[in-house]
C-alpha cells in the first residue's frame, strides 16, 4: 500500500488556507499514486489553537472546513488532524476523510500538559484505538504522545488484533537533538507492536515554536526507512508491504542524511522561526539595531537568510561611548550581508532628556538609569521606524543575558520577535563561526567575535563588569535553567559558590523584564516562553 | 469545637515568612481556645507557585517548614496547605499538624486546569477522603475545588460514615460577584453532606491574583453563620456544635455585613492587588504619569489609597498638545491626593527625536509613529526616574483600550504594573465617582469625568476619532472577551454589524500588544493575562 505524509506547514486559525494546503498536496499525492495520505496534528486549525478552542463557532468553522475538504479529497483515504467537539466536549482527533465523507474519528488518548503543552486544558482524552482496515491493511491511528508511553500504547492495542502499520500524525515542537528522540520512540513502537510506522510531523515556525518536520518512516523491525527534509514541506512518500510476519517498507522519497554538524538545525530553526514569524504576521521587512557587536550581527545574519537581504534594515545609532571600531563593524556586517544600513545618532536626544531630567532632584547621569536611557532612545528610533515604514523590529538579546536581566526594558528589549532569545552566549560564537564557515567568507568580521563583549553605554565598560565569564554563567545557567537545579547541586559539581548564588538572584530578581520581553525562538528542552512560568513576585530561597 | 479560620496573606516563595504568619496565628487562636486551626490552601509555598513546582529542592524545602511547623504548632490539631511530593508525585496537600508532627495528609481529588489554574501541570490527583476525628466530631478535609461538583462530592464521601464538619482550605481568586458563587458552593455542600462547613480562603495579592478572603462557616441546614473580612488578614472563630442530627454553628467572630454597592469590592482589589504588588516585590514608593484624564487619576487615587499618598508621586509631561485645562487638572488631582507632583515637560525632546529622524527617507512628524513616539518620551521619562528614584512605574491603561491595542507599546504600557488592566472603561468612570463619593469630596474634579476622553498626541485629538463610543465599545469587548460570543451572536443581540467587526478585528489584531504589557490586577472572570491565551501568529477570522 502506497502512504503519503504529508508534511506541511499550518498557520494557526488559518482554516481555508490550511485546507488550500491539503488539497494541494492531495492532489500531488494522487499524482504519485498514493492510497493513504496523512496529515499532521491539528492540520486544519494548526498547533497550537490556545485558547480559540474556547469559541465555540472556532469549533463549528473547524468542522465545516473538515467536512469541505472530505467532499474535496474523494479519491484517497486522508487523515487529517482537527479540533472535534462532540456533546460539548472538545478532542483532539485525527479524521479518516474516505468517499467523500468524514468515515471515522480517532480522539488522542495522551494529552501532554507540562513544558509548551496545555491540551488538558481544552482536550478530553479519547479511550478508544481506532484500527482502519483499508487496501487488506489494518492501521492503527495515533496522535503524537499516544506513542511516546510505549507500555500505555501496547495495552492500548492489546485487542484490537494484527496492525500493520501505526499512522502518527504529530505536531512535535522542536528543540536541539529532539530527532534522536523522535526516531527512537518511532522505532520502539515499531518494534513493541511489530508493525511499520508512518509518522508524519508538522512543519513551520508559530510564535516561540518551531515545528521540524522530519517525517519517517519504520518497518515492523524498526530500521527507519527514512527521514522526510527537515524545516521545510515535504510529501513523503512509501510503499508498506506487509507479509512472512514482518512488514517491509519501500521507499519512494529521497530520504535525508543525518547531518553530523549539530549546529546546522538550530541555525535553520531559528532562519525558519524569523521567517515564518515575520509572513505570518503579515511583515515583508524587518528592521534591527546593529551595534557592531555578535549578538546584532549575528541575528541579521539570520534575517537575511530569512527574508532575503533586501528586506532587512540594519540601524546603527551610535552614543560617544561608542567606538568608531564598532560603528565601522556595524557598517562592515550590512555591507557583507547586502542589507540596508542607516545611522542615527542618539547622543542629541541623550542630551536633551538629560536637560530634562535634571530638574528632578536626584537625577545622576553616570549610573544604571542613564545607561538604561540610552538604549530606551534606540528602542524608541527603532519603533518609530517600526511604525513609521511597516517593519518589523526584530531584538537581539541572547539567552544568557536575558537570564540574567542584563537587559533594558523598553530598550534592548523593544520589539517584535527576539531571534536568539534561546541561544546561549557561547552558542552565539558558535553560530557566527558556522555562518562564516557555511557562506565560505567572513560575514560577520574575526574582529566583532574576537572582541570582549560590551553594551557601551559608559566609557570602557565590559560585560564582565557586571557578569562572570561567559563559559561559567553558561554553565551555570543551564544547570539552574534548564536542569533545574540547585545550587547546592550546581557547587558541589565544582562551580564557585559566590558566581553561582550571584547569578541564580539575578535570574529570579529579572523574571518581571522577561514578562514583558518579546516572544523568541525555543531551542532547548527550556526556553524562557511557555516552559518556563514563574511568578514575578516570589521571594523563594533555596534554604540549603 | 471551637474551628479557628486562620485566613492571611501569604507570600509566594516566602516560605519562613508564610510559617512566621501561620504560627503567629497559632498563637493568637491558643489564647483564644481554638481546638482546630485551619490555614488556606498551599499557605507554606504560597499560591500558585507555578514552576516553582518543578525544583525538588523547593518541595524538599516546603516539607522542612512544615516539619517545623508541626512541631511549632504542639498545642492545636492545625491544617495546612502545603506541596508535597511523594514518591516521585507532587501533590496539592492538606497536612493535619498534631503533637507535634504530620498525623495525616490529605491530597486534593480536583485538580482546576482552566482559566487562570494550571494545576494538571504540576500536581497528582489524590482519591483517598481524609475524616479526621478529633474532639468527638468527624471533620472531611477538603482542597479549594474540591467542593465545586457537589455531585461529585458526594459520590466522594459516600463511604466515610458520619461527617460533622467539612473544612476546605482554599485559595480562590478574586473577580466582582465570585463571593456569591462561593456562598451557594457551601451551602449546598452543607446542605449535601448534612454537616457544617469551614470555608478558610487565601488572601492577598499575587501578580494579577487577588485572594479576597471572606472565609465562611455554614450550619447543617447550609445558613451561612458569618463571614470573615474580605481583602484583609482575619482569624475567623465559631464554635461548631453537633447534636439532635444537625450540626450548630456559633459565630465567636464578627460577621461582616455584605455590601450593598457592588463597586466597594472592585476599589478594594484594586487597593490590595497594588499595595500587595509593590510591598512584595520591595517597592515603597510608585510613580506614574499624570495626564489629567480619568484613567490616570483614578490610578493615583488607588496608588494613594494602597500605599499612602507620600509614596506616590505624579508626573505630567506636557507637549504642545495638552491643553492648559488638562495639565491644570493633573495638578489638582496630585493636590486633592496630596501626592507628589513633577512636570517634566516633553517638547524639546520631541523635536530632537524628530530632528534625527527626518535623516530617515519616509519620517512623517504628522502621522501615527509620531504621536506613538510621543507616548515613547513619557515612557522613557518615567522608566528613568523609576531606576534612578527605585520607584516602581504604575500604568493606567483599562481594559478597553487594553483590548482594542489603543496604546502604545514601550510608551503609556511602560511600567511595572497595571493598576486598572481589568477595568473597562465605563467602569472607570464608576469607580472615579466611588471615589468622589467615599472620600466626601471631589478628589477627582468634576472636568476630568466630564470632558471627552482624548490621548492629546495631536490637535483636537479624541478617542471616538478611532473608536466607537465607550458605551457600545464595552458592550461588545464583555460579549466577545469575556463571554467568547462570536460577532453573529453579538449582531443578532442588536449591535451594530460594522462596529462589531471592527473592534473584533482591533482586539484579534493586538495580541503582539498585550503579550508585551505589564500583569495588572484581575477583577472579572476573564482578564488579559493567565486566563487569555491566545496565539500572536492567528489568522482566524469568524467565517460566518
């Protein structure tokens, strides 16, 4: 029996045009002979609705547009992931559209609800396995987590007789290293039921998430067959040929080879995050601040692969604290890119509030305030701009700093979408020498990553100053962020004590700053998004 | 049985101050011969910890404080709320402190995933009823949501014999007319069980939170005996008394008399959630701009009213669009208020930004970037004082404009905390007239309530430029936020098809908005915040 996935990327709310999107592909997969074409999760609403599930005509339009696309794919048996609700209660089900109808429904049994996932706030679980026997195959129809309790999953299927293949439709949010991950969940169910497996994987950037595609499949031995291309759209496509008590499957699409570069995927979620952020919104251009520093070179890199070069604006709005050596790396960078460069410079303004305010008694111009000034009148430049030319401002805070805090409200901060808020400052390095090394040339200057990092905002100042080394707050911060340790755990593993109390008051101390931050791309098992909700007043101690 | 409610405010995180508090408690009902004692739900880590959760070490620390609690608290069988893991699960427990240590725990059954709760994320249901026999009476303790399905409750304690009294340790938030709800949820549970009812309610601020208090005792016959103080600690007595088959209630605490004026429990959850946001977050002192319009001088009469008008200084920050008759009428309400007053004046920063931006090709001083760049300056001014002075910045936005995105963004949404996010705006203006009223004078002059609301960021500029009249533009916001009406049904119940389409539209359009704005104090069943999550990327549009 010939399978398609189909890998396509969703918009969320987007009902006709996801439905436009799997109509197309139908129509190529019937090209290409398909007999069974699969969808990911929630294709028709896209992943995830949040809290649209709540308006009951959402519902009915979900349903509405499932039923046209039934009448519309007659001629191949298609599953299609939708919102249901059914007697005032709401799944998340996967729909068998055959002849023209909706002939069968599947409600997902597992519903996550820890990390990015709330789906017990809107689903209530299915109970019952549904097995469609189709084409002399009898397939078992899942959604996403249902395969990821591989014990759950065979008691599950424990009557419902031989399987020869299990459908995933998924809407699996990325993180680095998460396909190893996907691949051997694909290969223990394979092997626990003893059945191939089509799973097929959404594609596309919503908000924070990034979903990476990377469909599979698996034969009843648990060999992957093969991988569908990464963070683009793809129509996968098998034969699964079931017989001798194992089921064999062929493979009718170029399967992708692993990439041995682990770099390489976090670079195209974070140019498929940009981009999709920016069409989905409706922003042909995007605009940002470039300091001559790694982290704003870095991120219009990204932008410029994203969205092409000619979209991008690069603002340079230079104070007297800033070198001419960064301002020419700032201009060096967009001319490299081939993107817009504008200057406009600040310290006018900075004087003329400076005057202002110095009739407030207690006014100071050498501290945190008049440095947190400067880079409020850039994010006030950028936003004029913003609103001004209908451009989107991308930040370029990384993860390490936005941590921390060591970060302007309303400044540094101000914009739409945080390109490498999950990227950690030595990750930073890392994706800037991967960006020269892939373009084969010297995008972003051996200058802006050799130089000590420094926000400029007082004659000499160093990030150090205020931060440890960023090879050690790294460290620490993923243990305490992403690990969730302690920081007697994070001592006793050999951090100095002092740097790693400092650093875990400053994160809990910033938690309002990163309340009111843009949304970024998620990168890691813990970005600061929807897996990481910490209240803002919290005078919590670790008491060890 | 003499039953102590020891409602009090505890502190998230705070986990020594929230013992201090149960344990001065303790003390106060010893002297007064209370026998049972029982404190809200989650009291040791406070309500809701959120990821708190996720550290072991924060659980490990909440069992060591309760430890010692236990054997603080020798001399009173004492409940208390508090997170407990147990074999790899957490649980939302309620601890039974008697000589001396644990005697008992019980797990909450009902686990609320809903609106502002996300307890699935964290916590294990239990299914064991704990009755706890005590002094001759059976007592069923009960967590918050427990006795929400009385249907269920009943089902629950269908097989625990006799009960004489249901305590339930609570931590119900606030919204105007919730006490109602709550009154009918304990009588029928009275009424259901056949026994008395101990209802003991968190209070305080928490981030958007409010917990109002008004813990209850009901009677057998579900008459509700009295009622504790709302929006403030208290220490509720009755004696509960069984016999002749129904169980006595004999108040031993004042009752407070319920309110007539529905608007008295809005100002006070505005006061509470304001005084309890700057306290616990270290701020003395606040700041915020004064305009001379309703939002922003009804804010500084509730800054004034939480933390003394000492502590709240106001700024007007004129251009050359306020008109003499506004700035004049910042003035008196900063004097009515008794509350500093600061002019900073924005003019000659305006030109200098405008004078740098005509570098730009396609600046406009005439249009929207210009009028949100005014919006901007006032926004940098405040957040400079705010880290200069260490004052927290307060921002008057309502809820109307909160919806449809009438503000700017780093501009009137600057600041730490948003005193009336939750308040429409016709609402706005009951309150500025409760205000008036209460104080026996005019503290906010009658030209502020009368003149027609404008922005002032151009010439004769006026909110019914760019949006319907308050009136219709509430009425539509409460049917389509807080009801998920869909704009048929909005249209079939008489309102006009154009303007409905249009504030829906505006209110889908400024999610980016709301996503970066400060967490403001909750006063209706669904307010921007925990309890609205919507995508930003979303292009659902009502198909009907």
């Amino acid at each position: 029996m010939r399978i398609g996935l189909g890998q396509f990327n969703a918009v969320v709310g987007d009902l006709r045009g996801n439905a436009a999107k799997i109509h197309k592909m139908y129509q190529q997969a019937l090209e290409r002979s398909v007999e069974l074409l699969v969808f990911p999760e929630l294709a028709v609403s896209g992943y995830p609705p949040e809290d649209l599930l709540h308006k009951k005509y959402f519902l009915e339009d979900c349903r509405r547009v499932l039923e046209k696309l039934a009448s519309d794919c007659k001629k191949i048996t298609t599953v299609v992931g939708c919102p249901l609700s059914d007697n005032g209660n709401i799944f998340n089900s996967a729909a068998v559209l055959q002849n023209g109808s909706i002939s069968s429904v599947y409600h997902k049994a597992q519903l996550p609800n820890y990390g990015v996932f709330d789906e017990q706030r809107y689903f209530q679980p299915g109970s019952c396995p549904l097995i469609l026997k189709t084409s002399g195959l009898n397939i078992a129809v899942t959604v996403c987590r249902d395969i990821w309790d591989i014990e759950w999953l065979s008691e599950f299927f424990a009557d419902s007789g031989k399987i020869d293949l299990l459908a995933n439709i998924s809407a699996s949010p990325f993180y680095a290293g998460k396909q190893g991950d996907r691949e051997q969940i694909v290969i223990a169910s394979a092997r626990k039921i003893g059945c191939a497996v089509g799973y097929c994987n959404l594609v596309g950037g919503q908000d924070e998430l990034i979903f990476d595609g990377r469909s599979m499949f698996a034969d009843s031995e648990g060999r992957i067959a093969g991988i569908a291309q990464g963070f683009v759209e793809d129509l996968f496509i098998a034969d699964v040929v079931p017989g001798d008590g194992s089921v064999k499957v062929r493979l009718l699409s170029p399967s992708v080879p692993i990439s041995d570069e682990p770099l390489e995927e976090i670079y195209q979620a974070l140019v498929l995050g940009t981009r999709d952020y920016a069409r989905k919104n409706g922003f042909q251009k995007v605009l940002l601040g470039l300091s001559g520093g790694i982290d704003s070179s870095l991120s219009a890199a990204i932008a410029a692969a994203a969205l092409g070069a000619e979209n991008v604006t690069g603002i340079t709005m230079p104070s007297r604290f800033n070198s001419p050596e960064t301002i020419n790396d700032a201009k060096k960078v967009a001319d490299n890119l081939g993107i817009k460069f504008l200057t406009v410079p600040i310290e006018p303004i900075l004087k003329e509030f400076d005057k202002e305010l110095r009739a407030v008694k207690g006014w100071d111009n050498q501290g945190i305030a008049y440095e947190n000034l400067q880079a409020r009148i850039r994010g006030t430049i950028l936003m004029s701009l913003s609103n001004q030319l209908g451009a989107l401002v991308l930040t370029s805070g990384n993860k390490s700093e936005t941590a921390v805090g060591y970060t302007t409200l309303y400044g540094d901060t101000a914009g739409g979408f945080a390109v490498i808020k999950d990227v950690m400052k030595t990750v930073v390095y890392s994706l800037a020498e991967y960006v020269n090394m892939t373009n084969g040339r010297q995008i972003i200057p051996e200058a802006v990553i050799n130089r000590a990092p420094t926000a400029e905002l007082r004659p000499g100042q160093k990030d150090t100053d205020t931060l440890p080394e960023y090879d050690l707050l790294d460290k620490i911060l993923s243990g305490y962020v992403e690990e969730d340790k302690s920081a007697q755990e994070l001592i006793e593993s050999g951090l100095p004590a002092d740097t790693v109390r400092r650093v875990i008051t400053m994160v809990d101390q910033n938690e309002y700053k990163r309340r009111q931050s843009p949304p970024g791309i998620k990168i890691t098992q813990r970005a600061f998004g929807k897996d990481w909700r910490l209240p803002i007043t919290n005078r919590y101690k670790d008491m060890s």
